[in-house]
C-alpha cells in the first residue's frame, strides 16, 4: 500500500461533555481519548481518524479498519441513548461489508451486543488492574496475539462483560473474572474486554479519579499487550 492505512476511531467515551472533559484533564494526560489510541497506533504506517459516534455521524468514503474503544456506558442503555442504534447498526453494516474491525472494552460489548451476543454486569465485581489472561487453544493459534504467552498480563477496568457470545464467534481469550476476555467473529471482526492501549499511569489516575483503591501490584507494566494492536493491522496490510 503506497499510502498510510486510514483506521477510523469510533469514540463512545461517553455523550456527556463534561465527564469527557474531565477524564481528559484528570486522567487521560489533557489527550483526546482518541489520541491515547493515535499513540499506541504511531509505530504502524497509519492515520487515525478520530468520529464522535455519540453524535450523528457518517464513516468517511476511505475506511481501512473500524477501531472501536472504551465507554462509560453499556448497551443495555440503548433505550435512553439513540446513539448506540446507530452504532449498532453500522457495527452490523460492517460485519457484513468486511472491513477489519476491533473492538476494546467497549467496544468488546458493543459489537458482541450487536451481533447477537448479551451483555451484562459482572456478577463477580469490577476487574481492575493488571491481571492475568488466559488464551484458549483458538487464542494459541489466532493472529491477533501472535508474540504473547499463553497467560500474559492485561489492563482491566470494566463492570460488565459479555457473558453470550454471538452465534458463530470463538472465544480467544479469558480471565478468573471475565469468562470471555476476546473474541474472534468471522475473519475481519476481533474483540479484546481488557485495555491494551491503557498504561499503569492512566490506570492509577482513573482509579484515583474514582476514588478506587487496589493493591499497589496491580499497577504493573501491561504494554506488552500493545502488539495486538500491530497484530491487527498487519495481519490485514501487511
């Protein structure tokens, strides 16, 4: 490709501008959530487009890959936030045109709802921190997690979890708390439930922000998980 792989970020932070504003000055390091992404991205021969999906949007004409993120909200409040239709809908859209598309957190939940999975609160309590992830044996061998060991470590902050797949998808991935940590639908669809773009700093500055605490071990290095996002993009271009 004689030009950079145009990846477009569908920002679902959240459709509330001060929470936005806020996560930005206070734990996001005054960036732009879709900047966080941006970096974790720079290595790779790629420009990111960042979208606010909370409001009305049209995905441009030149459109590589589909990278969704985290949110603050969960598909269950669909009813209350027109927004999540529509991105349900164009989650639908693409798994039908094919173009590659990975969701985190977020996103995880959202395309899973989407196509047919559930969504619901973690019966076993909000994972945070750096924690252990398990690969299945289809996990071993998918491309998204080629460079990392059977059990690695990963950056969670999350309150709900997918606990129905959808129909047809494999379960790459899974925790002692999240039974489905990553998902593998069709050829061009991955999800991951934990942050690969998310660093020890960021998670104290959240936890922090939320008045959380947790044990001062769960603030290791996880960005070795950052390759996933290489993974993905050159499993496709190259």
């Amino acid at each position: 490709m004689d030009r950079k792989i145009q990846i477009v970020f569908l920002d679902i932070l959240s459709d509330d501008d001060n929470l936005r504003q806020t996560l930005e000055e206070r734990v996001q390091g005054g960036m732009p959530y879709g900047e966080i992404y941006a970096q974790a991205l720079r290595p790779l021969p790629v420009e990111v487009i960042t979208i606010d999906a909370t409001k009305s949007f049209i995905l441009p004409p030149l459109c590589d890959v589909i990278l969704i993120g985290g949110s603050a909200h969960d598909p269950s409040e669909a009813l209350l936030r027109p927004w999540m239709q529509r991105l349900k809908d164009t989650i639908r859209w693409v798994a039908e045109t094919r173009i590659p598309m990975l969701g985190v957190c977020g996103g995880h939940e959202f395309i899973a709802d989407a196509l047919g999975g559930l969504v619901g609160e973690n019966q076993s309590g909000r994972e945070v921190g750096a924690l252990p992830v398990s690969l299945t044996t289809a996990g071993r061998s998918d491309f998204l997690f080629d460079g990392l060991p059977d059990t690695f470590l990963a950056m969670q902050s999350h309150g709900h979890k997918v606990t129905v797949k959808p129909l047809g998808a494999t379960v790459l991935a899974y925790s002692a708390m999240t039974d489905i940590q990553a998902l593998g639908i069709g050829e061009n669809i991955r999800t991951i439930q934990f942050h690969a773009e998310f660093s020890s700093l960021w998670l104290r500055r959240l936890t922090s922000f939320r008045k959380q605490i947790i044990a001062s071990n769960l603030y290791r290095d996880t960005r070795a998980t950052r390759i996933i996002f290489r993974n993905f993009v050159q499993h496709y271009f190259g």
